[in-house]
C-alpha cells in the first residue's frame, strides 16, 4: 500500500480533465465500498431542482478535492519548499479524498433534522470496522487517526489541516468550478491554475504570494456569486424547507408510535439517533427518495403531502419579510390556523442564520478564516487589508428573511383569510 | 393552455444555456408527475461507474430535445419556408418534450432482461390515465394521439416525425453535446448553431442545404467517436452486464418461490410481466438502486454477490475474443463449472449485436436512416454519395466480440483450471 | 440599400459564434475601404505586447458591437416594448457598426500626443466625401447625420443614444468578452446572454429588469477586474509610454526642421495636425509599426533608441511611487541629468489621470453613467443604491503612480548616481 | 544562459493557459529581436480576410510549440524512459521555439513568389550574424549547428527531430488548437493531455500507445476537418492568389526598370534573390501591407488594381472545374483577352497541387510521414493498419480545381463574351 502504481490511472473528469492516481492506496481506498457509496449522494442536495444540470455526486467532488491537493503537493516539491514535510504528503492526499465520507443524504437538511455532524461521522468511519479503516491502516497503525485529526483539524502539522480546510482550500476551489459547472452558472469559473502557482507553505500556513492577489480577489468574488446565486438560491432554500419538515414529521410520527405503511432500515435509528456506522453508511439518495415516493400513499395527511411535493417539484412559494417582522408571523400563523391550514407545516420562515454556508468574513478574529499574501520581504499582510474589493464583499451581511408556504392551499383557503394577510400573499 | 405564457421562463442549461419556455402547455408538462420522474432516470445508465460525470438525468435531457427542436421551428418559421405546417409546433414540441417519458430505470438493461420497450410505455403513459394525458387533452380531445403518432413514427406529417426522430434529429443533437458534456470526453462537440441554419423542410423532410456538407459531416465524425469512446465502452458494457444477471436472477427467483427479504412495489409485476401505466410510473434508479443495497443481505449467494458488486463497483474484467470462437467460449465454460464457478453467471459474452445504438448506416435502404443534402438546384443527395468521409465511416463495422468474468473469483480457484484457460485469463 | 439580403450572411466569430447580417446595407457598409481599415488597428493598442494573445483588431470588434446591438433590437421587436422605435433600428445598427470607424492606430497614444479626438474623426468619416458617406445617403440625404449623431450623443431619440453608449451598452459587453477571450484572461467572462433578455426600452433609456440584478453586478465585477488585470497593466503602460515618447520626438523632430531618412505620408500632416479625411484614413499601425521599424537607423540618438525598444520590445521599467512625492520627481530628474541620461525621454511618470478608460462611477452624476433597474412596480432605481457590492467597487480610487525608466541606461551610469537613487532603483 | 531562471516567469496563453519558461537561454531567444519580429507575421497569412479572428502570429504559435515540446519532455523525464537522452533537453526546446523564424510574411504566398524556403532562411538566421545565433553559441559553439540540424531533420538523434517534426508533432498540435481557437472554428479541439500522456520515446522516434488510438483518431479527423474548412477555404485561397500576383506583377515591373513611386527596402534584394539575412529580418507583414497602401497609388494600372483589392477585401470571385478542363480554360483565356480583360491578371486556376499543407498519407512510404502506435507487448503497428477511420481518411484525395476571376471588371465586359462563357460565370 506504499508503493506507487506500476502506472497512473486516470479519471477523465469534465473539470480537470483528468483526475491522476498515483499511490496504490489511494487506487484502493476509491474502490471501497464506504467511497463508492458518495456516488449516491449528490453534491448539492436538492440544489438540481433548482438548476436541473446540479445531479454531480459527492464522488467526483472528492475525487475533484484529492486531485487538486496532489497538484498543490506536486508544486510545493518542485519549487522545493523547505516549509513543506515531505513526509506528510500522503496523510494530505488521504484528507483531502476521504474529508465527505460522513456526508448523508440531503446533508445539510439531515444533518438540521436529526442534529448530526457529516465531519463527526466521517471520522467515526475512518476509525470504524471499515474497509477505509483497514486499507488506511496499512500504512501504519496510527495512520487512520492521522487522516481524522487532519479532518478535525487539529493535526501537529498545521499546514496540513490548512491545505485541507481554510478559506483557500482544495475543497472550496473544486466545489467552485464544479458547481459552476454542472449548474452551467458561469460565476464560479476561477483561474485555478494560476492560484495554485500563488501557493506556498510558509511557518506551518498555506500563503500567497502577493503577485496572485487579484487571482484571489476573483476568486472571492466567484465564491461570492455562487453564494447568491446559487446556494441561497430562494427555490433551493424552499426545497430543503420541504425536506425538513419531511423529516421532522416523520420523527414525529415515529416518535409517536405511528404505523408506517412502509419503513426501511435504518431509518428508525436515524429517528432515535442510535445509528451504527455500518447502519449510517447504508443511507444514501437513493434510499430516501424510494421512501419519500411510498410515503406518497401514506394515511398521514401531512407526510403524504409533504412527500408528494417533493418527489414531484411541486414546492412552497416564498415571500421576503424583514427580520424585525416576527410579530406579524405569529398573527399570520393565526390566520392560517384559524383558516384551517396547519400553523406548522404551512408556514416556514428561513432566515440567514440557517444558512448552511460560510461567506469570506475575515474579521471575525479566527486565523483560520483569514487569506495570507505574502510579500516580496516575506511580510504576510491579511487580504483585506490589502484590497479594497475584499473588504468591500467581506463586509456584506445581505439579510434575507423569507416566509415559505403552499400557494395552492392558501389559494383554496383564501376566502377565510383576512384582507391584508391576502394582499400580503398577492392572493 | 393553448395561450402563450405572459412571460417566458427560462431553465439555465449547462449545454444550451438557456431552455425557453414559452408555452403555458409546455409548463404544465414539465411540472406533471410523470415528466419530473425522469429526474430520478439517469440519461446513460451505468456509465456514470465508467465517466463518473454521467450522472445527468433523462429530464435535463428532455428539456435539451425540446430546446433544439424550438430552435428548429422557430428558423423554419421566421425563415417562411412554405414547407413546414405552422400548425404543427405544438404537436412537435410536445412530441419532442415528451419522447422519453416511457423510459425505465438502467432503460437498455431493464427493456433486454424483461421484453420491454420504452416507446409502447410512452404511448401507454400518453394515452394512458395520466396528468400528462389530461393536460394534452386540453387542446384537443385526440391531441394526446397526434403526439402518441409522431413518436410512433406514424404521423401523416412526416416532416414532423422526421424532426424527431431521424439520423439528424434533436434527439441525437442533445445527447451528443450533453453526454459529451457532462462525461467530459471533448468529441461530441458539433457547431450545432451551425447545423440548425441549414436544416429547412422540403416535401415532407427535414433536409440539409448542402453548404452544411461539412458540419454534418463532424456531427456523424462526432457520433462515431462517441459510440466508441463513450457508448460502447467495455467497462459500461460490464456494469450493464452485471445489471442484466441482477435483473434475471431476480426473476428466475421470483418464479422459483424463493422469498426475498426484501422486495418492493412494482418489481413482483416487472417479473411476471403485468405492469399498470401507474405502477410502471413508480420504477425509478432510485428504488432499483435501494432494492439492490438491500438485496446485498439476501440469502441467495448468486443475487448478493451481484447486487453487492453493482453496488461497490467491483465489476467484470473482460478478455476479448475472436467472433468465431463459440466453441473455445464452450469450453471455457465447462472448465468453470469444474472448477466451481456459476458457469451461467461467472461468464457472459458480449457481442456487437447487443449494442443498444445505431451507428449511421445510410446502406441498410431505410429512408428515416438517410441524411439528404439539397443543392442550389433543389436536387437531393444522400450524403455518403457526396461526402468520402460519411462513406468510409458508415461503412465499418467494428465487431468486438468480449467475455466478462469476475477476476477474483477466477483468482480464487485458479489452481482448478486448466493451464491454457489461466493463460487465456492471464492468471 | 433599404432591402434585407436575399439571405442572411454570416460571419463566424469566435465569441459571438455568428455574426448575422440581414441588411443590404449592412453587408455593404462592411465591405467599403474605410471599414476594411479597421483590420490594420488593433483593438487593444500595444496590450499585445503583454498578453501575446490580444493581436485582434478593431474590425472584429466593431462586427461584435453590430451584433450584439442586432440582438438586443431583435429582442426588444420579439418583446413588443412600446418604448422602442422599431423605425431606429438602421440607425441604431449602423451607429453600432461604425462607431469606432475614427480610431487611428495605437489610438489612446496617438491622441494623446497628437491631441485628436477619434470620435470626431469617426464623424468626419461619416459626413465626409467616403464610400461610407455614400451608402449612408442612400437611405436618405440626412441619414449620414443621423447617425453622426448617434455617436455624438445627441440624437433626438435618447434610447437609441443609450443602446450604443451607456456603462452597459453594447460597445463594453463585447469589448469585455472579446479582449478576455483574446488575451486569454478569464476574468471577462460574463453571461451575455442573460442580461440581453433582462434589457428593456423605458421612457428614453436603456434599463434592466431587477432580476438581472446579479448579472449586471457580475458583469461589473468582470469589467472591474479586466480594468485592473488587462487593461491598466503596468507593462502594457510601458509600452503606451514608449509610443508617446516616439510620437513628441518625432514631432519635435519635425518642427526643427530635422531631415528624417525615412518619411511617409501622411505623418507630416498627423505632426502639424493638417490631415484631410483622405489623409487620415491611410493611417494604419501596418504605417506606424514601418516607419519605427525604418526609423531604428535614422540619426536622432533619442529616436533611434526608442523605435528600437518598441520594435523588439525591450521596455521600460517601472518602480511605484507616492501620489505626493513631485520633489523627489524633481530630484530624480536631475540626478538623471547630472548622469547624463536625458531627463525627459529617459524617466516618464504615468498617473491614473492618464488612464484611457472609465470605470463605473455612477456618484459623478451624469445620469448617462448609470445603470438603472426596473423593478415590478416599474420603478426605478439605480443599482448601487440597491447592490451593495457595486457601491463598494465604485467607491474604489485605486491611485498607481509609477515612474517609467530604461533599466539597461541607468545600469550604464550606475556610478554616477547618487546612492538613494540606487537604492530607489535597486541597482 | 545553461541555468535554470530563478523563478519560472509564464506567458498566459489563451491556448496553453500558461507558456512556462524554466530556462535562461530561452527567456532570452524570446527577447531576441529575431524572435520579436514573428509578432508582425499572421500565423495564417491571409486566412483573417477569411476568418476575422485568425489574427494571431507566429510569434504566439512559437511560444505554443515551444510549450507542448515542453511538456513532452517533461513527461519523458517524470516517466523515466530510458530511450529518451536527457541531455537533448535544451536542443529539442530551442528548435521548438526557433523552428518558424525564417518565415517570411504572408509565407506560403511569397515563397511561392520568389522561391524561397523559410526553413533555409530559419537555418541562416541560426548560424548568420545574428542575436540568436550568439545565444545560442553561448552553450557550446556547435550548439547553433544542432538546433539548425533537428530544424533540416538531419539531427544524429532522430528522436529528438521526431519530436519536432513529424505527423503528431508539437507543432501541428499547436496549430490545430491555436488556429480553431483563433478563427472559432471548433473543429480543430483535440484531447491534447490525453495524447501527450501517450506520447513515449521508442528506438529513435516518438511513438504512442496503443491505448491512446482514438485520441490519434480524433485528432487526425479533427486536423482533416481544419484542412477543409479553414486551410483550403476557397476565400483563402482567394486572397492568396492576389498576393502571388501582386508579387509577380511587382517583380516583372521591377525587371522591366519600372520607376515605383513608392519601394522600400528590402524589396528590391527580394525581386533579384539577393537578400542577406539582416535584410531578410526586416521583412514583416507590416512592411509588406505598408507598401500595398501606397502601390494603390501606382501608374501601373494592374499592380494599383491588385493592391486596391488586396487592402480592401475586394476578392476575386470562384467557380469549379473540371480537373480536366485545360482546353475549356484556354477557351476562357482568349475569351478573356478579345473581351479586354488581362488574360493572366484576370483568370488565375488553382489547384490542389498548390495547396501548401499536407494532409496525413501514410501510403506514401516516408516512415516520417507515419503514426506508430506501440501496443502492450512492445509491438509496432503503423495507425492506419489499425484504425478504419484513419484508412478511410488518409485515403481521400479531394481535387478541388477552381478558376478565379474579378467579377466587377466581368460584370463590365459582359457584352463582349460569348453566351456560353457568360453562362459558366453565372453573368
């Protein structure tokens, strides 16, 4: 498992184009079952329904994450850094592949539900009864948590967990340029080639040279776009309200005792939290869209509906509020209540807080979160200091609060609606 | 429904960019049940275990084939060409949208293991208690057979059928650009903005002025490489192989009594042949995909190691072989079984003849098969007599006879075979 | 001239894809001299000696204004909008095609030096005894003043001002497009075809509906970066500096009487700015580039030295300086002096004064630098009220000073410079 | 000039991305004016009459072979072969970057003109008194003779000539990118990573293996798709005919002791063949273009027609004959000269013996001109015993005889031809 291939295998993949294998361990570790399984886990959740191109799986992301990692690598060893461990490099590439296996179905709305964490379960099948596990261990005993610190972040090497997770990193930059991509939203196209020249490790940190500072300026401004057009999209955001409350109805029925027509392990462990990770590892998409499609003929009016919507696109309308309008959600709630609407399941309100992903927010104080550049006198300076259109865009805190509902239902029940709440709705 | 939408929506489309919409018709045919099932009907099968960027959807697809053809119309319409029966757009789009609708999961693989074909259940589901039957019927009450026809390929305005299905219709221009696309493999890229301004109908056809000789000629040069790179790959070829087994031991089970484990709805009416349109709707990758991760547990040691392999990719190697040699595959076989292997499961041959696409061959006298090319004095010409590529290119027919066997499992009981049969394995 | 073409005529282009002309009058104003011109000037001055890509020409460009221009009039006809005056649409076309018909070879230098103005050349083309003259009067004896006009910006129908010189007129979208794709730069990159459908006539302008809101942020962001990464390069400064110094030598040279060994018509006329419409339209950089070649062996030291530089681009150099420093200018200036190098041609400092192109400023007040948004309720407002990330790009002054030097002569006098002129050097 | 620079300085390249320069002795060819001067030399000569984008010049081509001839042996050397001679790193480099600098402008047209060949003037400007020269001999003394012998093919290491010049060299597959890129023609886009990963050193030449066989494919289909549409376009070939008799015309003038008004040097040493290299060197498009601006001036009522057409697109128009025609072309000539049109200036034939470039013909017994492809157990087979697709294309020898003529001064005459003449021109 040391040893290289006798031949690198190659990946055809439509944004690198070819993705290079060149250890037999990482070759192995792509054939287990537990990296195998990310096939049927889609990169951005419910995101196709939105943008119908958005069906890329976690696989090729993660094939996409190990593959610029071992560009970055190759460059480091042939410029000949001296701030770079050499023999770190496989520990990188391992992260760097393995860092979404603990990713469920329909992560950030499962994870939501059923208060889980996809970095915890990765790292409970990296040191599980796994294939991962015992192909990793090859290496070395200790080698399985090496991988896991790196993923948790606190691995004695820093500039190793910096490779792998910062506001730069072989993660974000693939998620960019396949996202764009399979979206066909052109935002996200950055230079990746020119970053990945601009890096350089430097006392335990991954700097850019200052030459590459308007690369990152694009590059931050792409990942902005993406954010707005794309990840908050409103549809997107409506979609994973759909799924949520699917889950929370479904927890509750269970927890209630409720007799589902149809159930399939391991559902009920994800309700009561008590999941194995070989138990965790059988949930994928493709297992929660064949029950959400039964699910369909449930006798529960509520998961009936909810399931129906979502399997056939048929999702909740949405309406901006401002965020100090919370007392006119709960008077609206008592409209749809007292109209006959479920004041829970027909009224969701989605606020920035809940959004799942991080925007460049420099001064928030964590190190982590900062972009160094690196002067020609080896002086680093934080990118914002440096350039106005980063300090500009960091400073962005864009406040959307918005209110879901079912536009066929209210428009079914609009006659039991007071006058403002209709003119509200534009019903 | 026969009005036009207020305002056109647009679907942002990696391939096309843009899908517009602008038909309230068209609309409501998207948002029906049965066309969003395509979503969960990946547009290649299995090819995704091969090019793990295949993972798009017969819907985006559709909407891909809708495009094209709107494109189409619209050059017929603004250029006035006397030839084309304006009245036909609606029928045309529909049919363009629609003509997919009848596709299985893993369609090649399921419609060979149970005797299916997809265009019977797109008419069944046309025609059929549908909402998409309900929403044609909304423009007239025989509208749903008109579309049904053209797919049919027996409309009484063969210029429409033409525009749907020929050598050169939308169909074939969609999928070549987007499977390129999404597999990332840069052969299928055709000038296809090219090739619609030269399209134009003339007595009953769809033709092409002959100053787009060339552009068809890369399309058809296109299509070749894709068959070959993409369509035909052997590692495709061996995932769809695993799923015929899969598919076949599962009904040899059925008939036999064997009690599954697990068994959902409506694969016990696949096996016997006695689908409604309704449970036919409910046969989507994801419930195929759920079936099979469950069916890894079945007690049947044949089904699970299928199942189990699907699943993780662990497929097949393959061995090329001489057309002629039925009787050394004979013999192979015989060794196989004394050794101990399934002889029926652990061998599979694969021939040309099972390839599921047609490469263009303009010899074979059908007329729907011929690409004409019309001169500045309104001749016809069939292509490959005008154009020495086209001739030498529809004239070759790559036979590659393959066996597919479990390498491990031949691995495990090598010291069983006979010399000349590990030679031929290269075990 | 008033007939479209019997058929439409393409050109291929390798942003737009197609050119399409559709107009007589189009085709012929393209094939007339004056416009043929235009292939021998390029589009980005020097940049080529920067990005070795950016060798295309003002030709292509102004193909590419047409064409856009074509396409948003097209859309607005499709539309129906009352606001647009479907009989402008030659005129507006025409305005769009010659637009830059005026520019003179590396046009920002040769303006500035010899303090010419290429949209009043562009006018005198139009009006003057030309074959473009011509072909314009065809259509009526004060066509050619129309569109005069147009590029004047005082055409009596502002809308049709507005589509060919606005901050998001057709001239700045393919410019963007074009100079990214030649220089290879993919910061340009911007989705055309969005904000071409987001694009309405209103009361007199040109607006954007508000959902194009992030596409005319992104196309901003895109022009901000092109600005700053392609277009104020520091390099392609130098050489613009090189052809100033070139062109005030020769003049000076001119005035004393100098005999050049090589003179061609019509630089006599272009240095005591005596140049007749005939004159000036045999001024191509093929001229320029072979007379500096010629005037690499004329007897003026200064003149000699800095054809040679341009001709083999052997450039200056550049340090950065502080806004405030004039003094030490000065006293640079004179060490330069007293070295013995020449203190005018030999030290040159370039200010953002000097930089050719605007960014967008909506503050200035000019209510023709805005870009306004059309919201549901047909309001209007300007976008960096609304867009948080174009008021911060518009805010930005970024001020480069920078001191222009040939590195090779201040090597040669080394010593006898004053040490903190060497330090400041760093030579 | 033998060390590596101390930081890799790159050339972004819309083509490549980046151009990377590792080396001393290349930075400093690039900088040479020799090497500069390729910048005001089209790589496609009068092809931009054609394709408006096709502006780029030999100078970016250079850089472009210059890269990939890079990359091969940058993969070699990663690869460890043992039949490539690293030490031949920098001879190879140096004729990839040097290989085209003794085109002259408009190449394939004066050439023809004058009988000259760029490959003997590229050899003269190696080994002559120039910047190039003394670079070169700054490795070794014999070092200019080596890089001249792999440019003349007789190189004592035929790998190394291989690498530059054979049927799948880096030069072509420059060419083929550069030239689709350029004109936007997407035929010409090739797998490039694809093949140069299959790229390996083999007894003395450059081979591929085997399972890199349709890439070959796919770039032999995509090289003949460029022949056709771009290389041999009949306007290209339109304006090339132009050129060879503005060339000829000249030269007969100049014997005929015509006074110019207007010559420059060094056209004179080139109408007599006595051009030293230092006169050659100052041969550019430019110079050339400069010249026709002036010579529309002229007495000569030929040359002044020619020229006005050549600087004005004003082409002469085309029909095809027969292969066999002479008789009928005689029979126009006559017709031609008793109407008062030029009977050589007015009628010119162009056949595909002139055509300059050479399509992809195995048969032709020149192991040179031969693709080998190497298969797994070391074989060699020549691609066209393998591949259908190559047989059939490598075959086809499309004989396109064409008769140009100036239709407008035809159009004049008309009534002094004879019917049938008329007829056949279409008048």
């Amino acid at each position: 498992m040391r040893q290289p291939l006798g031949e690198e295998k190659v990946f055809k993949d439509p944004v690198h184009n070819y993705i290079h294998v060149q250890d037999e361990l990482i070759w192995a570790l792509i054939n287990t079952p537990e990296f195998q399984r990310l096939r049927r886990i889609r990169q951005l959740g419910t995101t196709f329904l939105t943008f119908h191109g958005a069906e890329h799986s976690r696989f090729s992301h993660s094939l996409g994450v190990y593959e610029i990692t071992r560009r970055i690598i190759s460059q480091f060893e042939r410029s000949g850094y001296s701030d770079w461990p050499k023999e770190e490099r496989m520990v990188a590439l391992c992260a760097a592949l393995l860092h979404d296996l603990g990713h469920g179905p329909f992560s950030h709305s499962i994870e939501e539900a059923f208060e889980m964490d996809h970095e915890d379960w990765t790292c409970k099948i990296l040191l599980g009864d796994t294939e991962v596990n015992r192909l990793l261990k090859q290496i070395s005993e200790n080698f399985p948590d090496k991988v896991a610190a790196v993923i948790r972040k606190d691995y004695d090497k820093p500039v190793v967990v910096n490779l792998v997770s910062s506001p730069l990193d072989a993660d974000r930059m693939d998620y960019l340029l396949r996202d764009a991509y399979f979206t066909g939203v052109n935002y996200g196209t950055i230079d990746i080639d020119r970053i990945l020249r601009m890096l350089r490790p430097f006392h335990g940190r991954v700097v850019v040279k200052e030459s590459g500072m308007h690369a990152v300026e694009d590059y931050l401004m792409a990942r902005y776009q993406m954010y707005w057009q794309v990840y908050f999209h409103p549809v997107t955001r409506s979609s994973e309200i759909l799924l949520r409350q699917i889950f929370r109805r479904a927890k509750e029925l269970w927890a209630s005792g409720y007799s589902f027509k149809m159930m399939l392990d391991p559902l009920p462990g994800l309700f009561t939290r008590e999941l194995t990770v070989a138990e965790y590892l059988q949930l994928d998409e493709a297992l929660i869209q064949t029950v959400f499609l039964k699910w369909q003929n449930e006798e529960d009016a509520v998961l009936k509906d909810l399931c129906g919507r979502f399997m056939n696109r048929n999702l909740y309308k949405y309406v901006e509020i401002e965020q100090s309008d919370s007392e006119s959600v709960e008077e609206i709630r008592q409209a749809f209540e007292a109209a006959g609407l479920n004041p829970i399941y027909d009224l969701e309100i989605d606020s920035p807080a809940d959004l799942p992903y991080d925007i460049f927010k420099p001064e928030d104080g964590l190190t982590t979160n900062q972009i160094l550049l690196l002067d020609r006198q080896e002086q680093l300076k934080e990118i914002s200091e440096v350039s106005d259109i980063v300090r500009s865009i960091s400073g962005i805190h864009r406040g959307r609060y918005q209110l879901y509902y079912p536009q066929d239902k209210l428009q079914n029940v609009k006659d039991k609606l007071p006058a403002e709440i209709r003119a509200f709705f534009n019903i």
